[in-house]
C-alpha cells in the first residue's frame, strides 16, 4: 500500500483471484498472495475472497486461524520470529529471548508503539547448526548472543531513522561492465550480521569514465565517493565504514576535478539517478515518487495538460515538439480506447540517455506515463525499447510489477477511478523504428515501414487508435513539473528552449558521461567546464550533435547556445542528445561517411530519395576517402542531399544528409584535399596515408617491429628498420610507440 491509500483496497486483489478464478483448491494460495500484498489479512479480504471464491466467510476464516503462517493483524516493518527449536532452546535460546524483550519492550506476539517490530516464536527454523537462530523478515541470522541480537536490532533501528551509513555501489551497464556487481558481492561478503551499515544497490550516477563507483553515505548526506574501485579494496572499504576512518581509502577518493562534472549540472530528469535503489519502489516513494501522481488525479485532465503548456517542456527525442500539444491533440481525437506510448528505442550511435534512466530510475518514467495517460484519457501503456537493454528492460518489468502490487497500476489507481496499465515491447533492431509511426508498425508486428502523415497518430495510431508518443526523457520531466509547478520548469532555460537537456557526452572528451545541464548553455560550457577539455591536451576540431540525423558544429562555433533555434541555425540539431566531441584527429570526410552509412544501412527502403539517394552518396564519399574523389563530387553531394531533404517520406530520410552538409558547410577544405591533393589532413583515412621510417632517426630498438600487428616492419637491432608499404595495414601501432620519433605519416 502507498502513502496516499486509506482504507484496504481491495482491488488489489483483482489480478490474484482471477489467476486462481477456476481453482477451488486455491484458497490458501490466495490467501497467501492477500498477505503478501496487506502484510496481513484484513477482515474485509476474509470477506471479499469468501465472496469472490464462493465459500462461506467461516470457512476462510478457518483456514486463516489454522495455519500459524497467517496473520490477522498488521505486523511491523520488522517481523523478528525466534526459534524455540530444541537446538535452539539448548543452546541459549531463552536469553535471546530476553534481550529482545529488554530491548524492544514486547512479547510474543506483540508489536512495538512505533510499529517497527513484531515478535513471533516458531517452533523451528530448520538451522540448528546455528543455534541460536532468529530471521527477520527473511534473513537468518545464527549463532547469536544477547549481545550481538541487540546489536543487530539497534542497528536496524539506526538504518530506519536514516542517519546510519551505507554504501551505494553504482551497478547500471557501464558499473557493472567495470566489475561493479562483483565489488558489491565482495563488499557484502566482509560484512556480518552485527554490521550497522548496509551495501545497496543504485544506478548510474552519469561519471561513466570513473566506473566503479562507489558512495558512503550517513542518512541522506554522502560523506565519500570513491571512484575507479575493485575487489581489493573492498575488505578496506568495510573496516573504514566500520571505524568511521576513511584515511586509508584517500587514494579513491574523486579528485576536486573530476568533482565538477557533477556540480556544475542542473540534474531534473535525471535527478534520483545514482542516488536511489532503482529495484525498490519503497526507495522511489521515499524520494518524493508518486506524489506527482497523486497531484495529478486531484487535478482535471485539462489542468495537468495547461501545467505542461506553462513548463514549455518539448520532446526530447529530437523534433522538440511541444508536448502539451501532442497531449492535447490526444485528448481531444474521438475513440475510447487510448494509447501512451514510450518511445525508448534509442538507435542513435552515441547516446544512452534512455538507457540509463530506466536503468537508474524506472518508477519516474512510468509515473510520468501514467501522469500523460490521465492527461489524454488512455487506458493503455506501452513501452517500446531496445532488445540490446537488457538491464533495463529487467529493472523496468521489475517496477511494472510494483507498482501494480502496490495500486499504482492497474484497476481504480489510488482509489481514484482512473485505470491504467502497462506493458513492455521489444524492438527487435532497426533503428527507422525511432520514428514514431515505424515504431507503431513494429508495435504491431509489422515491418518497420514509416505511414503517411496525416492521419497523425493522435488521431489513429497503435492499432489504428488515439495514441501519444513521447522518449523517455520527456516523461522523466513530468513529474518534476508537477511537483515543483511548471513555471519552475519554464524559469530554467532560454525563451524558445524550456528546463534542461540531457546529454550523452563522448568521443575526445576528457570525461565522458551523462550530463544534465539548463538550455542555454554553450557547447563550450558542457565540453570544456564540465567534461574538462579535450582528451591527451588535443586540439578541439568539432562536435556532432543529434546522432546520425544531426550535424557538425566546428570548434569555432564553441559559444553556441544549447536550443531548439540556435542548434538548428548551425545544420545541426538537438536530437535526442548525443554530444560526441572530435579532436583534429579526427577527418570530417570519414566522420560523414561513418554517419551515412548507418543511415543508408538502416533506412526501411520504402522511399526511393532514402534508399537510392543515401546509397549514391555512399558511393561518392567512399571513392573520396578511397582517394578516387572527382572535381564536382561536393556539388553532386549537395545536390543529391537536397533532393532527399525534400522528398523523403520519414525523418530518417529527411536528417540523412545533415552530418555530409555541415562538413561540406564548414570543413570544404578537407574534401578538397581528399580530392585534389589526395590527401587526408587528419591522417585517419587509410588508403591516403603513407607511413614510414626516417632512417636518421630509427636506433633500432625494435619496439615497432614487435608492435606491429602483421609483422610488416623488418630490420636488425641497432640498425634502421623498414616498412613493407604493401603489408601496412595504417594502424598506427608503429607510430604509438616510438619514443625517438622516428615514425612518421603523411
């Protein structure tokens, strides 16, 4: 039950009878699942399950007095139930039972004023070889003394209270590809049951570059974070927490630099991330969740929808479309039978905001959708995401299922009368599926094909039904706007471009992560304040924004401004917030062509502009990088971009031609080069490279020739060596690892 219910709602029990609907053997079942929901069994469950399962109130009730597993009176947070197994009793068993009394002030049976404990003495708990025993809520804990019982007790009262310690160890993909879950295994593993502290787990706190983290808190103030951290550390982490000594663990600690990544962000959809349990729903409701919810339900539809509009919150996967728009439109299209749906595909290379926000904090994006789903009416919710997140669609199905267990979804949520449930789709990897109505084929079983607009899918869409579509992100902002008011949102950000914007910042720069910052800011805020400059002291070419549907924004162009209006003016765009920033190592020619052959790789092939035109200009711009470019191979691509700007069906299609246009519009030089001079500035493309031995140079170390993958460097030691030009495949192992600079590339 949440905070916001009052009375036993017995709704909750809709789902268990009708598992058990045509099972006259059930009744125990049922009446175990009750509890598992109540904490006990009610007198109105008796009733209603004597009702719905045809038997007689006397002969539940029979049944719930019988067996000593049930209770017909709430329990505390905390039910402690002692063994008086014979073992037990032997072993000290009575004085375990004292000090609980003395501690606790309770007998068998009883609950303590605060409602935190309740003591039940079981016959036996089948652990006689620890003797004495005592499980609480589910965890057994043996060989105990007086002394250490109460301890145990104090230091789950001390956990309660909120001002114990505990130790967060980040475990969303990138933490758990960084060895995260086996330092949280090895840190519980050095723990005993008379530790006062506890080892939870969180998500991804957005400092990807420092994984494994791990934060040590007291109550709700973080007192370390200790970055890039292993199993060896982990016994020292335990006897640090345990003495309240942290000198030992300096060395860990996150420098003041690398500090600034965090500090200097606005964090609002991303606010709980790495900060809560995302696997407990008690975690999210402590954190201030569903209280948007409940807002929202003593509101009208048509007054949530006017608090979007004053927030000025606009899609944050790509188009920036106003959302109370989108809402509105849905509320008003005929049909009783609604959709909202999440668009959590996220196929662009380089982003993985979505990703780790449901990771992190899934019960924000589904009180988000069902905020939207009241909005608009809808009954249904649906979110479609990747098959290559796992993790997410785990923690996110976990959430589902708490939050029906708890009323927030399903049937009559909060005892309001408005009804909404959820499921989960799973793409199966095509990246046309981001847009909106490919994604609704797909949700249908079809191929991903992109449908004529309009009709809009506010008027027919999932299923041929009234549907709004909206990205993770844009829901994650809903519930902040509701609890804080919209014209909170509204105040951060530029006139044209409301609240923050996540980012997913990669490539070259010195840290990489998510980043959650107001609109407004310069791209040299984010790249240079926040993520610290340029990897290796290099020197910064440009930033590709919005994915394979964006563009590139030169170095020189570092004040632009983070909004809808001022991105659009450079050829890039906003899109759903990938930031991945090129050093002058980097060759614009080649990055245009990793961007288009994605694109040409993923178009649906429905419309000839994106599957013949994004094909012919993959075969010019790999005959430019081949070192085959022609005079009037730039003109031919800006044409051949036009015509497919204009007449491709999707947006796919429409944004193919963004990343080759801004390098044409602001590194022309460089194609140039690769046509005329046959050279590639950057040195990147391999075919115009040439790498080779200065003899003057090369002592002979035979390091390079040691390093080279295909062994097509030759020479004795002390003597100059040589590179076999037919062999070198332009790695550049060689050049890596000289130290005389001997090696050079031209």
């Amino acid at each position: 039950m949440t905070e916001f219910t009052s009375g036993v709602d017995l709704s909750l029990m809709e789902g268990v009878l009708r598992q058990y609907q045509d099972d006259s053997t059930s009744l125990i079942m049922i009446l175990q699942q009750a509890q598992s929901i109540y904490g006990y069994l009610p007198q109105e469950v008796i009733y209603h399950v004597a009702e719905r399962t045809g038997n007689s109130p006397a002969k539940v009730m029979g049944v719930a007095t019988f067996y000593s597993y049930f209770r017909l009176a709430p329990v505390g947070k905390y039910e402690i139930m002692l063994c008086e197994g014979t073992a037990c009793h032997v072993n000290g068993a009575e004085r375990i039972r004292l000090a609980i009394t003395q501690e606790l002030g309770i007998r068998n049976g009883e609950t303590t004023e605060d409602g935190m404990f309740t003591l039940s003495e079981v016959a036996c708990l089948g652990c006689c070889s620890l003797a004495p025993v005592m499980m609480i809520n589910g965890e057994t804990y043996g060989n105990l003394t007086p002394e250490k019982t109460i301890n145990i007790l104090r230091g789950l009262r001390q956990r309660e209270a909120g001002d114990g310690i505990r130790i967060l160890v980040g475990q969303g993909s990138c933490g758990v590809s960084a060895g995260a879950a086996r330092v949280a295994k090895v840190i519980s593993g050095y723990m005993t049951p008379t530790d006062a502290f506890t080892v939870e787990k969180t998500g991804c706190i957005g400092m990807c570059y420092l994984e494994p983290i791990v934060d040590i808190y007291e109550g709700d103030q973080l007192l370390h974070r200790l970055v890039r951290v292993n199993e060896m550390y982990a016994q020292g982490i335990v006897d640090a927490v345990r003495e309240k000594d942290f000198s030992s663990l300096e060395r860990l600690f996150i420098s003041d630099d690398d500090a600034r990544f965090l500090k200097k962000q606005t964090r609002v959809a991303l606010g709980r991330c790495g900060v809560i349990d995302p696997t407990s729903i008690d975690a999210y409701i402590k954190h201030d969740g569903y209280k948007a919810l409940d807002r929202a339900l003593k509101m009208t539809p048509e007054a949530v929808i006017e608090e979007i509009k004053v927030s000025g919150l606009a899609g944050r996967g790509g188009a920036g479309f106003p959302t109370w728009f989108k809402w509105d439109a849905a509320r008003k299209a005929e049909g009783e039978d609604k959709h909202i749906i999440c668009n959590a595909d996220e196929g662009d290379p380089g982003a993985f905001m979505d990703r780790a926000l449901i990771e992190s904090d899934p019960h924000t994006l589904i009180e988000g959708m069902l905020i939207g789903a009241y909005a608009v009416g809808a009954k249904n919710m649906h979110v479609y995401i990747r098959a290559e997140y796992p993790l997410a669609v785990e923690h996110l199905g976990q959430a589902i299922e708490q939050a029906r267990a708890r009323g927030l979804l399903g049937d009559n949520i909060l005892g309001t009368g408005f009804s909404c449930d959820m499921n989960i789709k799973i793409g199966a990897g095509a990246f046309v599926c981001g847009e909106e109505t490919a994604l609704i084929e797909s949700m249908e079983g079809k191929r991903g094909m992109p449908r004529l607009k309009p009709p809009f899918p506010a008027q027919s869409g999932y299923l041929n039904e009234p549907s709004n579509i909206n990205n993770v992100e844009t829901f994650a902002n809903v519930p902040w706007i509701l609890r804080n008011g919209g014209a909170a949102f509204a105040a951060m950000g530029t006139e044209n471009s409301k609240g923050t914007k996540v980012f997913a910042l990669t490539g070259k720069a010195q840290r990489g992560g998510l980043v959650e910052v107001p609109m407004g800011n310069s791209l040299k805020d984010v790249i240079f304040d926040i993520a610290g400059g340029i990897k290796n002291n290099r020197q910064y070419k440009a930033v590709q924004m919005g994915g394979p549907s964006g563009g590139c924004i030169p170095a020189s162009m570092a004040d632009t401004p983070i909004d809808y209006k001022a991105l659009s003016a450079t050829g890039a765009i906003m899109g759903s917030g990938g930031m991945v920033v090129m050093d002058d190592t980097t060759c614009m020619v080649n990055i245009a062509r990793f961007f288009l052959d994605f694109t040409a790789r993923e178009s649906c092939g429905k419309c000839v502009p994106c599957r013949v035109g994004t094909t012919r200009m993959m075969e010019i711009l790999n005959r430019i990088c081949e070192g085959k470019g022609q005079e009037g191979d730039i003109e031919l691509l800006e044409e051949l971009c036009i015509g497919i700007k204009d007449g491709a069906l999707c947006g796919l299609g429409q944004t193919a031609p963004n990343p080759v246009l801004t390098t044409i519009r602001y590194f022309r030089d460089e194609y140039e080069a690769h046509i005329r001079d046959k050279k590639c500035p950057a040195c990147e493309c391999s075919a115009l490279l040439t790498i080779s031995i200065d003899i003057n140079k090369c002592v002979g170390c035979t390091v390079c020739a040691k390093k080279c993958p295909v062994s097509c460097i030759s020479g004795e030691r002390k003597e100059p060596h040589i590179i076999n030009q037919a062999a070198c495949i332009k790695c550049k192992q060689c050049v890596s690892s000289c130290k005389f600079d001997a090696i050079t590339v031209e």
